[in-house]
C-alpha cells in the first residue's frame, strides 16, 4: 500500500505543493511546528533516507537548498533546521524549519495552527521566490 506521501505526489491526496520536479516533491506540513514548516519528499518511495540511491540523495539535498532559501525570504527566522526522523511516515523526507533557536525544532512543541487561506497564500509565495 503506498504512503501518505505517495498518495499527494500522486494527487490522490491534497496537499499545499511549494515545488516538485522530476525526482522531488515539496509541500506544506499540515501539522506544523512553524509557519513554513515544509516537507521534502522523493517521488520514489523509499523508507529509510540513507536506503536512497546516493545520486538522489544527494539531489534531494540540492532541491532542499532551493527550497529553504525560498522560505527565508517569505517567513522571518534566523535560518532553517533541517530534520530527518524517519519514524512518523515510511516515505524519507526532510523537514525544513524556520527556526530562530534549537527549541523551535522540538516535535513535543505545540503546533502551529494556519487557515486554509493562510496556507495556499503562504505555498503561493514560498512558490514564487524559488530561484
């Protein structure tokens, strides 16, 4: 049965999409610990990050870079945490977090509550600043 992830990058589950090429897949966190919080995902379901080929690993990362530069120029933070836990869904993604301390990337951290409107509007502008 595919993943949660699989199933947005397929379209069968909505999601609010910031980027996506040949290999990747970016998109919102619905859950999110900040504002911006977004996921990376490989289109190629794979389980366990460091079971992805090293090619796309390491593409993965570079599409990550794209993607955390864009969000700093629409979310203010001090940089952007990158986290890989690997346990909450069997699909390897990166979290990309804008963070001002160590504490912002706390997952026991209350959660971020956004609008329908404030999300697409959010995706739309994170969208739009990818270089």
């Amino acid at each position: 049965m595919p993943s949660i992830f699989t199933k947005i990058v397929n379209g069968a589950i909505p999601c609010y999409k910031i980027a996506e090429d040949d290999n990747f897949f970016a998109f919102l966190d619905i859950n999110p610990l900040k504002k911006g919080h977004t996921l990376v995902i490989p289109k190629k379901e794979v389980d366990y990050i460091f079971d992805i080929e090293k090619d796309i690993l390491a593409g993965m990362m570079v599409f990550s870079q794209k993607i955390a530069l864009a969000i700093e120029k629409v979310v203010p933070c001090n940089r952007i945490g990158v986290v890989v836990l690997g346990l909450e869904v069997p699909h390897a993604h990166i979290h990309l977090i804008p963070i001002d301390s160590e504490a912002d990337v706390r997952f026991s951290n209350p959660r971020v509550r956004l609008t329908e409107d404030e999300f697409k509007d959010l995706a739309a502008r994170i969208s739009k600043e990818i270089e």
